[in-house]
C-alpha cells in the first residue's frame, strides 16, 4: 500500500472546528470525571480508609475514557456505514482489497483514539499536580493502544451487530460505558464478591485497566496481563475482519 | 474481437432464490455493453460481480483475460464502479470527498489538479466541491459520484442506472464521454431508458429473473420480433375529442387517451402516417413516436417463451 500515508491523512486531516470540538469534549469530560471522582469521591474515601485516591483513579479515568472514545468511534463508523451503503463501495471499488481497507479503518480509529489518550492522560495530570515517571507513562500509553485494538474491533462488530438487529446504536452505549465502568476503572476489580468478582477479574477491559494502572503507578506489569491483552486483541482483530468481510459481502 | 469481460455460467441467489442463473456471455474490449430488464430483474447484482464487490455463488468471471478470484488485486485496479445509489461521505464537503477517493486509487496530492479537476470542470461541478452533498440536488450527487468513479482512468467502467436524476446537459456530457472513449474503455451500463441504450450501446441484453432473455443489438431485436409503432399526439385542447373517431380507422389497434396527448398504437411507422392524414392537424402542438418501447418488447418477451 504506497498511498497508505496520502489515505489516513485523507481521513484524519482535522478540521479545525470539528478537531476542536473533539479536543474541547475531551477535556471537559476528563475535568467532569476528575470532579467527580477524585475532588468529590476523594472527600469520602479516606473515612474508608484508602490512600491515595487521586494517583489511583487517574489511570483509570484516561483508560475509561479512550475506551469509550475507541469504542464509539468505531460502533459509530460501522453503523454510519450500516445506512450509506455506498459509503462501503465508495472504498470497495477502489483497488485497495477488503483486509487493506479493514487495516486502515482500525488503524486510524487507533490514531485517533491514540490522540485522545494523549490529551486525556496530560489534561488529568496538569489538573491534579501529580507527577508521574514520563517512562511510566510511555509505557501506559503504549500498553493501552495494544488494548485499544481489541476495544475498537470490540465496537466493530457491536456496530455491525446493532445494525443487522436494527438496535438503535446509543443502546449499546450506554450498556458499555457501565460495563467499561465496572471493570476497574474505579474500583479495584479485588473488591467484587464471588463469581461476580471472578468474572470481572479475568475480563479483558480490566485487565487492560489494571494493567494500565500498574504500569502509569509503577513502570512494571505482570507479563501474563500483557500476553492476555495482546493475544486478545490479535485475535479479537481477525475475528472483527472476518464479520466485517461477510458483512461487506451482503 | 478481444473479450474484455467474460462470463461463464455465473450464478448468485439470495436467501435461496436465484438472482442470477448460469449467465454466460462475453463484452468485447472498448464496446459499450447494456443491460436491461425490470426492477429485479438482476442487473444490479450482476454490475456487482462485474465490480467485484459481489462474489458468484457459482461460474466464473474474467476481466481481461484474468480470472477474478485469483487476480483481485490487479482487476481492481481497472475497473471502476458507480452503484445506483450515492458513494459520497455526507460528512464531507464535495472537494473532500474527491480528495479522500483520489488518495484510496492512489492519485498523489500533486496530482489532483491535473488528474481531477478536468472532470470537475466537464461535469460542471467547481462550484459545488465547497459544500456539503447534504446542499445538493439529487443531478449534482450524481455528478460528484460519476467524478469518483472516472477520476482513477479505468479500463473498464461498470455504471448503474448512471444518467438517474441527471438533466438533459450533464447526460449529454456523459455520453460525449463514453462516445470519446469508444475503443479505448469498456462500458457496461444498466438502463431502464432504451432511447439511452440506442444512442450509445453496441450491444445490450435483457435480464428477467436472473436469465439472459435477449441478447444482441438492435438490429438483431428490429430482425427478430414485430414492435408495434407507438405515436404520441401533443394538442393544446385535449384529444378526446379524436379518441372515440379513431376507434375504428382500420390501421389502428390501441388509441391511449393521456389528457392532452392522444397515444395511437399501429403495426408500423407507415401505418402512423396514415393515421395522421386523417386527422385535422390544427390544434396539434407536437407529433412524436417510437417503435422500441421497453415495457412492450419485455412483455413481447414475456409472452414469445421461445424467443
């Protein structure tokens, strides 16, 4: 693909109202969360005796939010596509095959999402003072663009699934970010009781979460969590592409 | 002649019934090939696998001498495809979406200007690239997306009801196009109009339920099957007046009372004009008429099994 840098600027080039409002919506959401979460939240929590609140939920308000940024972007641009059926054969009849055109799609909902981690991550941590290692954070950054793979293909093929079903795109939504924000993004997945616990525990969103949290906190993570997010995502792609083939095929 | 397309035996189904069933046919390199038939008929899948987006159930499919499934990526690069439906992003203003197909066919930057821009122009469409499709008419959609799909150069052009909502200019533009072309490019075009067929297809066949029904030129179909010769009379009053007087003039087999138009119905061209010596011609506005009309000759069709 020797146009690939000519396509995914074609579909990233910002316009600067529709780029700034993105920007702006980023940083009044990451503010709202940090509101809520860490000025409010953090007022209660010590009489529960936990130290630390702001460094501890920090990771998980950036994770929470490219997640769900990651997540929309794709569920939207499938759904989108779902009801301009020409908007598939404007790319389909190009010579690009249907794996480059799929690369390419998850590859700039990846860069784009990857943009918002970035701002996300420096809004929260100008706002809260804290400091944290910039190595930490590379690493964070980079542990959660592997996870944000399987997040975005997570939303393929719920956009997909939500359009055949004819199910109105913002269900779906409102039922992930609860999810998203039962996988410890808040609280620590140790603090669910019993099966709920298990579940929650092995769930790949909070391993991604709480991989992500280890590694902003303390520059280490467990290397099973690393092979679980990453065989994940590897495998959560070439299934999205395969429903994402069929689905182009109809 | 060299084949540019070639179908052997391709058949695709839906949810068990037959949209297409063992077509067999061969397009001659730089012809202009039509296809016709009723809504449901099959041209659009057919025009899919053409495309490629769309892959038989069964048969083959060469383009080029290549077989499809084996050399997708170099077919791909020559064809081009314009559904019957829109293939902009209305997220994008007209320009944008431009800019966005030249990238994914691999026309550089630099290159736009050179490479684009003159079917902006003969499609009229500089000063529409600003705004948003969502602004447009439903002639200048189509515009934006005959752009898309001419812009890469093609070889081999595959057009869906192609001239849908366009005015009588921009059709006259496309078909200066495919005419300048002639030889050079392969058209394949699916129509519901025939005088558009007549004008620019070498050849053309007729689908129904998936199966080639007629397959030649308009020669072959004037040689092969009697058309009646339908002539339309335009009066500033009405022609009520004439329709029950004509009932019985022996040349006649149908007169179609249409309001101001009077549509009579003969064996032929000769016939009409006999017809019209006896009518008083005063308060005609305008005589026209055509021999070929789709719907009679599908119904021709329909009826002759054996044809």
């Amino acid at each position: 693909m020797e146009n690939m840098f000519e396509i995914i600027l074609s579909e990233i080039k910002p316009k600067s109202l529709r780029a700034g409002l993105a920007i702006l919506t980023n940083i009044l959401t990451t503010v709202l969360l940090y509101l809520v979460f860490i000025t409010g939240l953090g007022q209660l929590l010590p009489r529960i005796q936990f130290i630390n609140i702001g460094l501890w939920i920090l990771p998980g308000i950036a994770a929470y939010i490219v997640s769900a940024v990651a997540f929309n972007l794709s569920l939207r641009d499938l759904y989108h596509y779902s009801f301009n059926s020409g908007l598939i054969d404007q790319i389909q009849s190009t010579p690009l095959l249907t794996y480059q055109v799929y690369f390419l799609k998850s590859l700039i909902i990846l860069i784009k999402s990857g943009g918002h981690l970035i701002l996300t991550s420096v809004v929260l941590l100008i706002i809260s003072g804290v400091r944290v290692h910039f190595i930490n954070l590379i690493l964070f950054w980079l542990y959660l663009i592997l996870g944000l793979i399987f997040i975005s293909q997570f939303g393929v093929i719920s956009g997909i699934l939500a359009a055949k079903l004819k199910i109105r795109s913002e269900f779906v939504i409102i039922f992930v970010m609860a999810l998203f924000m039962l996988c410890g993004a808040i609280v620590p997945s140790s603090e669910y009781p019993g099966l709920l616990g298990i579940m929650i525990r092995y769930f790949p969103v909070t391993v991604l979460f709480e991989g992500g949290r280890d590694l902003m906190l303390g520059g280490n993570i467990s290397g099973i969590y690393l092979i679980y997010v990453a065989g994940f995502s590897i495998v959560s792609y070439f299934i999205a592409f395969f429903i994402f083939r069929q689905w182009t095929r109809r | 002649m060299e084949a540019s397309i070639t179908l052997k035996n391709v058949s695709k189904h839906y949810k068990k019934k037959y949209v297409l069933s063992g077509l067999t046919v061969g397009i001659e390199k730089g012809s202009t090939f039509a296809i016709i038939g009723r809504n449901g008929a099959g041209k659009s899948t057919l025009l899919r696998i053409l495309s490629t987006i769309l892959e038989p159930d069964n048969g083959t499919v060469y383009i080029s001498g290549k077989e499809i499934s084996k050399n997708l990526r170099d077919i791909k690069k020559i064809v081009a495809y314009l559904p019957d439906h829109d293939i902009h992003d209305p997220w994008l203003t007209g320009g944008e979406n431009l800019r966005k197909r030249a990238a994914y066919l691999g026309i550089k930057t630099e290159e736009f200007q050179e490479k684009v821009m003159p079917l902006v122009e003969m499609f009229h469409l500089e000063k529409e690239l600003s705004d948003y499709p969502v602004t447009y008419s439903r002639g200048v959609k189509r515009r934006l997306d005959i752009v898309q799909v001419l812009m890469g150069n093609p070889e081999v052009i595959i057009l869906d009801e192609p001239t849908m909502g366009l005015d009588y200019l921009v059709r006259t533009i496309l078909f200066k196009y495919i005419l300048k072309h002639k030889g050079e490019k392969t058209f394949v075009l699916s129509s519901n109009e025939f005088s558009e067929i007549q004008t620019i297809a070498d050849r053309w066949i007729v689908l129904d339920h998936g199966q080639i029904r007629f397959d030649g030129t308009l020669e072959n179909m004037v040689a092969q099957i009697e058309l009646p010769f339908f002539g339309n009379i335009e009066f500033q009053h009405g022609g009520s007046h004439l329709t029950k007087s004509l009932e019985h003039v022996p040349e006649i087999k149908e007169v179609r009372d249409l309001g101001k138009t009077v549509q009579i119905v003969t064996d032929n061209v000769l016939d009409f004009v006999s017809v019209l010596k006896k009518i008083n011609l005063d308060d005609v506005l305008s005589i026209f008429g055509s021999s070929i009309h789709i719907e009679e000759f599908l119904n021709k069709l329909n009826v002759d099994e054996d044809f």
